[in-house]
C-alpha cells in the first residue's frame, strides 16, 4: 500500500536524480520545466501549494510499506467554483516500477480529491508515447475523453495528448466495487 505526504524541499535532489533526460522531464511535466531540473525550478514549483485551506494545488511523494520514497505526483488546477482538478507529474522510481505504484498512487490521489477536497471531476493528460501510464490511469478508473493530436514535436516525431478524467460518481461505484 502506498502512503502520500506532502513534497519538501529535502525531496528535490531525489527528483532531480529520478528525471534525468530530457525525454523523462517531457513525460513528466510537458514544457513546464527546462532541462535539467534544478532547486530553484522545484522551489518556484512548490511555492503557494499544499496548504488545504488556500492552495489550488497538492505535491506530493509517495512512500511504500517500507517507508522508501517511490513515487511523485501533484494535484493541481484546483477550481473550487467546478469542483474540479487535473493530476500532474505522475513518475515512478524505475526500481519500484511493475508493482502496482503508480495506479496506487492515482487511486490515493483521487480519495483526496473526491473525499477531503469534495471534487465532482479529475482530469489528466498523458502522452500517446507512454503507453505504461496510460494503462495505469484506466486500471485506476480514468477514461479516455479525446486525443489532441500531434501537439509536441520531439526528435523528428509527434506525440498526442490522451485526455482522461473520472466523475465523482464513477469514483464512488469503483470504490463500492472494492467491498
């Protein structure tokens, strides 16, 4: 079972470590980030986030039952006006990869959003490239709603944008599913 806590500063080298191409850092932020990454890029990025009463935005690692950091990802775009929000910057650590992290990490994101933040919808975006990801968002219930085709250029070839979200009601008949 994984466990999030919140994203600190004492958390960026590993990051830095963990997104080490430039492919990587595509996968993971899209062009929000240069490459490489570096702490005052991290620090901008975890400025006015992770604080439940005024932020539209949540980073977070996750920790697995030994107690190892073994992932990353953030809920960001919060409106509270929609009750909606987008999940960002999914990554898992390579070494802990094929176990199920990352549809645990989507899955307790998720329970945030819709349980404590009382969303109606969360969307994300995902490379047509990164297959693995997007295999992992549906096993954690996220549906595919459109593709915007061929938005990036990266060496020579085009990657779309797999758009995907799930409603709150779909979220809870998963989550009675799961009795």
């Amino acid at each position: 079972m994984i466990k999030l806590a919140y994203f600190e500063e004492t958390d960026f080298k590993q990051l830095m470590q963990w997104i080490n191409t430039e492919e990587l850092l595509l996968n993971w932020s899209g062009r929000m980030f240069s490459f490489p990454l570096t702490e005052e890029s991290l620090s901008w990025y975890l400025s006015d986030t992770n604080d439940m009463a005024s932020s539209e935005a949540f980073i977070y690692k996750a920790i697995d039952e030994a107690g190892n950091v073994v992932g990353h990802i953030s809920l960001g775009s919060i409106s509270t006006t929609n009750k909606s929000a987008r999940i960002s910057r999914v990554y898992v650590d390579a070494a802990a990869r094929g176990k199920g992290i990352c549809s645990d990490m989507v899955k307790a994101v998720l329970e945030i959003g819709f349980e404590q933040l009382k969303l109606h919808r969360i969307s994300l975006g995902v490379y047509d490239t990164n297959k693995a990801a997007t295999a992992c968002y549906e096993k954690a219930g996220l549906k595919i709603e459109g593709i915007h085709r061929h938005i990036l250029l990266q060496n020579g070839v085009y990657w779309s944008n797999i758009e995907m979200a799930i409603l709150e009601d779909e979220w809870r008949a998963q989550q009675q599913l799961a009795i």
